[in-house]
C-alpha cells in the first residue's frame, strides 16, 4: 500500500474557499436532524419484529458505535476543518490513496442516497396526486434542491434549519403523547404497565441472536451524521461551531432514537410489527389520534427531502474537496458566490438519471443499488477510526491548542469502535438477508481501492 505522506507536512494550514454563510443554529438542527429520517419512522419496524423489546439494546449498541464515531470526527474536524472532512483527514493520515477511496465511496454513497430518496418521496407524493405520475415527482425535486444548492449556502442552512426543526418537533410530540398514554393519561386510556416489555417472550424474546439482527437492521440508520463536520467548514467559526454541534447532537439523537423505541414496545405487542410498516403509525392509531398514516406520511415526507437536500449539499462538498486535492477532475473547483456549482451539477446528475431509471424500472433498479452502498458507510467509518488513531498523536504535537474536542479513553475506545465495525461486517457475512450488502459493497470498495492504487502507481512514475 503507498506510503502515507511525510510526518512534517503542516497541519491545519489550507483556506477553503468557500463562503462562510452557515450559523450555530444551522449546524446543531443539521446534526440533530440529519439521521433523523425514514430509517428511524419506518425501518425501525423491521428491527422491533426481529428483536423485539431487545430493539432497545440494538439501539443503544447501534447508537454509541455511532457516537464514538461522531466523537472521532469531531476531534478532528474542530482541529482541522476542511469541506472534504474525513476524506481530508485519511489522506493527512495514511497517504492519497486512503483519502481518494473514502472520499469517492462516501460520494458514490450519497448520490445513490439521494436518487432513492428523491425516489420515496416521489412514491408518497404520488398517492397525494395520482395524475402527477412518479417521474415527474423526481424531476421537480431535483430541479428545487438543486436551485437551493447552486444558490448561497445559508439557503441550504434555512432549508434544513426548518426541515430538522419539524422532524425533531414530531418525534417530541410523539414521545409526550406516548408516555401520557402509557401512564393512561390521555382519554379513554389506562395504564399499560410493563406487560408488553415482559411478555410475548419477555424482554428478548429471540435471545441475543434477535439482538443482533436488530443491530443489523438498524445501524445504518445512523448514517447521515457525518455531513455536520462537512458542513463545518462554512461556518464562521467551524472549530467552535463543529464542537458544539457534534456534543448536543449526539446524545439527543440517542435520546430520540431509544427513547422512541422504549416507548412503543411499552405501549403495543412486539410480535404485532411488521416490517415496512411504521410503528410510529401503528401508536398513534392506538392513542386514537385521528388521520395516524397521513401525518406520519407528512412527516417521513419531510424527512425524505430533508436527507436529499443535505447528501446534495454533503457530495458536492466531498467532490469539490477531491478536486481542489487533484482526485477529482480540476473543472469542479470552479466557485460562484462561495457555491461549488459545478460540483453541485455534478452530484446531483445521478439524481436526475434517477427519473429515467423510474421510467424504465421503477420498482426493481434501486434494489440493486442499495445493495451497492449498503455496507459502505462501515467501510468508511473504518477509515475514519484508522485516520484519528493516526493523526491525534500528530495534532497533539504540532497544535495542540486546536484540540478543543478529544475523543475519549483515546486510543481504547477508538479500537473498541473498530472491532464493532468489524464485528457487525462478520455478522452481516454469516446473515443471508445481509450477506448481499456486504458483498455488493465489498465488491464496490474493491473497485475504488483498485483505482486509488493504479492512480498511486502513475504518480510515482
């Protein structure tokens, strides 16, 4: 493997050129809001049916390998922000071919993202509209959220600002009406008492096997996370500004995330889940609120356009950083009013593809896709893990005034993380649900560790 570049290269030392128009509030709601998505409305379905009250567990394992991660990135976007983030970091750390590989596996991940979330939201919006065929759906969001991104970043901001606000305002309002159903303070309830968590089965019902297919169900659910420290770097102050936002984001998220799942398996039968459908809408048809399934289609609407409207924002960034390190071609580095507009084109031309792949196959295309990124966010967490064992040595001895954010118990829970995400990959080999993920994913990390290698070859000549 190439050699990773010479110890003395300066840190922290590069300008970016892009404006500096995102605030505080923008970043903390982006990093509260961006995992916050139809993983968590509707896929968490998937996770109660297999785990049952043990999703609880699932989540909290899930959870803190995510957190450990966010900390990771956190440490080293504040010392060192930069709109490539991580991508930055694995080439600083262990040489260009780690940040060309992390860089394009986290584009190729977003963009196919994006297409297939363009893609649910075109499906919701379609039940709305019928005449509106799903197509043309795709079409108008991809021609307003690309509008958004080609125009001044503090419009991406306003945009997630109030797409997360809505998103974390729901599940609020979700989780108050809950708990005063379960302790049968709401009209024509009664107190539910523990039943549900200790019957059918008791609390882990399938044993920690069903544990585990519940953290294989729900840990990319987290995914999203990592645009905060991308975004960092238009900020007026992104040390500051990452710092903080990565500290309130990630134990809310958990708060959320586990939060939400204690209460509906408090509330309703595990064994009565079923997967694709929306335990969230299957409480609130409980409690008796009327019109359940329109609100929550409301809600993982917004969610939806909220997750294309940051991966647009987060691939245009990673892409443009690969440009301005010459890994990607030099014509994306041109910038308008502090826009990578070109860079933005090209991110979201998958997505425009995507209405002709919904004409032509609307059902069966993105199967194969997912299948193609659905392992990579494990790969790419990896490299981040491998990235920050290597530079928080460097950053302590070259400047470490800029370590405003540490990682903690470092190096021993970084490697704790690290063995999780190898866990979960051998976990995912041995499922024959998820062994398909991980090859296909396998098999599109291989390719770009391919071309890395070759590019590493011809510059050495």
């Amino acid at each position: 493997m190439p050699e990773a570049p010479p110890a003395a290269a300066p840190l922290g030392s590069e300008k970016e050129p892009l404006s500096a128009g995102l605030k505080q509030r923008h970043l903390t709601m982006l990093g509260l809001g961006g995992v916050i998505g139809a993983g968590l409305f509707v896929g968490s379905g998937a996770g109660i049916s297999v785990a049952g009250p043990g999703i609880i567990v699932s989540y909290l394992i899930a959870g803190a390998l995510a957190m450990l991660v966010m900390r990771m990135l956190g440490e080293m976007s504040a010392a060192m922000p930069a709109s490539g983030a991580f991508s930055v970091h694995a080439e600083r750390a262990l040489g260009r071919w780690a940040g060309f590989t992390v860089g394009w596996l986290y584009w190729f991940l977003l963009v196919v993202v994006l297409a297939v979330e363009a893609t649910g939201a075109a499906q919701i919006a379609n039940g709305w509209a019928p005449s509106v065929p799903q197509w043309a759906w795709v079409l108008i969001f991809m021609v307003v959220f690309t509008g958004a991104n080609l125009a001044a970043v503090k419009n991406f901001g306003e945009f997630e600002f109030w797409f997360a606000t809505l998103k974390v305002g729901a599940i609020v309002l979700f989780l108050a009406l809950s708990l005063l159903a379960i302790f049968g303070l709401l009209p024509d309830t009664e107190a539910v008492g523990l039943s549900n968590l200790t019957g059918q089965g008791g609390f882990l019902p399938n044993g920690v096997s069903g544990v585990i297919s519940g953290v294989l169900a729900v840990v990319f659910a987290f995914g999203g996370l990592e645009v905060v420290t991308i975004a960092a770097a238009e900020s007026e102050d992104p040390a500051r500004a990452v710092g903080r936002a990565v500290r309130s984001a990630v134990w809310r998220i958990l708060f959320f995330y586990v939060g939400s799942m204690l209460v509906i398996v408090t509330l309703l039968p595990w064994s009565s889940m079923q997967p694709g459908k929306s335990p969230y809408v299957a409480v609130l048809d409980h409690i008796g609120v009327p019109g359940a399934g329109q609100i929550m289609n409301i809600v993982v609407f917004v969610a939806l356009l909220s997750a294309l409207n940051a991966n647009l924002y987060g691939s245009s960034r990673m892409v443009f950083s690969l440009a301005e390190r010459g890994e990607a071609p030099r014509s994306l580095l041109k910038v308008s009013g502090g826009v990578p507009r070109r860079a933005v084109l090209a991110s979201v031309a998958f997505g425009f593809a995507s209405v002709i792949l919904n004409l032509e196959w609307p059902d069966s295309i993105f199967r194969y896709l997912l299948n193609a990124v659905g392992a990579v966010l494990l790969f790419v967490w990896g490299l981040i893990a491998a990235s920050q064992l290597r530079l928080r040595r460097r950053i302590e001895q070259e400047m470490p005034e800029r370590l405003a954010l540490r990682m903690w118990a470092f190096p021993y829970l970084t490697w704790v993380a690290l063995a999780g995400m190898g866990a979960v990959l051998v976990l995912m080999l041995t499922d024959s649900g998820a062994r398909p993920q991980l090859l296909w994913s396998a098999g599109a990390t291989a390719a770009v560790l391919l071309v890395a290698w070759v590019r590493e070859l011809r510059l050495k000549k």
